[in-house]
C-alpha cells in the first residue's frame, strides 16, 4: 500500500519561528511536491523537486524554501514564519513521466500566531 | 496561463439524489483531466482521471466525460451517499517531465441522510 507521510497533523507556532514541515514517501517515486489549500482557493503549489537536491519554484515559493537530500524526504521551510503562513500544507509525490497519479500525505494544518 | 473552473460549493444533496459538479479549463494543447476526492481529514486521492478527448473517466460510481468542444469535464453520480460528503477537485495536467496539476479551489459535497 503507497504512503505519504507528514511529520505531524497539527502545529502551533509562533511568528519569527523557523518551521520545518517533513514528507516521506515510500514508494521511491521521482518527484515529490508541496502545496498549500486554503478556503476558496483550492490548492496552490510552493515548490516541488524532480530528483533528489533538485527543486523548482511553484506558483506561491515565497517565504519558503525546501530541502531534499534523500529520495524519499522533502522538506518544507519555513524560514520566519508569518501569520499568513497559517494554512494546511499536504505533501504528494509521483512516479515520473509515465506516471499521472499523485499521492498525497494527510496533510499538516499550521497556526502561526 | 492554463486554469480550472469548477462550481462553488456548498453542495447540499439528499442520499439517493443525482449528483453534477461543474468543472471547465483553459489549456494549451490537450491536457489530461482528473478528479481528485478529499475525505473529512485526510489528503487527496485520485477518483478518476481521462487523457484524451471523448475518454470517460468512472470509479466508484462516478463518472466524467472529457469534452473538448466545450472544455469541460463534469463530475457525475446516479445516486449519491452519505459516505460521499467530500471535497471534490477538478484538475488539470500541466505537462512536461514533472507532472504538476493545476487544481480547482474544490467543491464541498454534503449528503444528508
């Protein structure tokens, strides 16, 4: 059974705080994304990496970064996290090419307060 | 740019009662379609996607046509459940090596017993 993972479900954190949101896939796929969802505008891509230490900007990257220094681990950054960060943030991967489906983690719900 | 347009929610159906939730796209080229599903507290899964023009994508009960003459790609169900109420996506294949998606905002279905 394919799996995504995501470090935790919820966090508090406070503005300034550095926060490091983590994915893990297990189904040594290729590419590995991040995305945010809000309320009325469906899901928006931050950033997403096609091999490992490779990454490529998204549609809404500022104020992150990402970090992948392994196949199945991608992380998201959060360098100075501001109250407009607050979101649900899901993690998905795929398989390459050839492959359409991508899968998702359940997802993190962060509050910066 | 490439973008996908689906219905506002909230939808509100009685169990057994016929389902439409409208999804049209702006694309260059013939992208693939899909329809992802996202469960009370959980990420997204694929429900059923179509890669050309006319295919019929269909799982579980639903089903979606692909029609290019009008760009659309409306989710369908005869008789919907209870087990149905979701967040439903409508998305689009962005092309290249990468596969990313350009969602929708989403859809809430609710079905009442």
């Amino acid at each position: 059974d394919v799996k995504v993972t995501q470090s935790s479900r919820y966090l508090v954190k406070r503005t300034g705080e550095k926060v490091f949101l983590e994915c893990v896939q297990d189904m040594d796929h290729e590419n590995m994304f991040w995305y945010r969802q809000d309320p009325g505008l469906g899901l928006r891509l931050i950033y997403f990496s096609y091999d490992v230490k490779m990454k490529e900007k998204g549609d809404i990257p500022e104020g992150y970064s990402v970090s992948r220094e392994k196949k199945e681990r991608f992380s998201l950054i959060l360098e100075s996290a501001s109250t407009n960060q607050t979101s649900m943030y899901l993690c998905a991967s795929n398989g390459g090419a050839a492959s359409y489906e991508q899968y998702f983690g359940p997802g993190t719900r962060l509050t910066v307060t | 740019g490439d973008s996908v347009t689906q219905m506002e929610g909230p939808v509100t159906l009685s169990e057994e009662a016929f389902l439409t939730i409208n999804c049209t796209y702006t694309a260059t080229g013939y992208p693939s379609l899909f329809w992802y599903v996202q469960y009370p507290g959980e990420g997204l899964q694929l429900l059923l996607k179509a890669t050309k023009a006319d295919d019929k994508g269909s799982n579980k009960g639903f089903e979606a046509t692909y029609r290019k003459e009008t760009t659309s790609f409306h989710l369908e169900k005869g008789s919907v459940q209870v087990s149905d109420s979701a967040v439903y996506f409508c998305a689009l294949l962005y092309g290249g090596a990468t596969n990313k998606l350009i969602f929708g905002t989403g859809t809430l279905l609710a079905v009442q017993p």
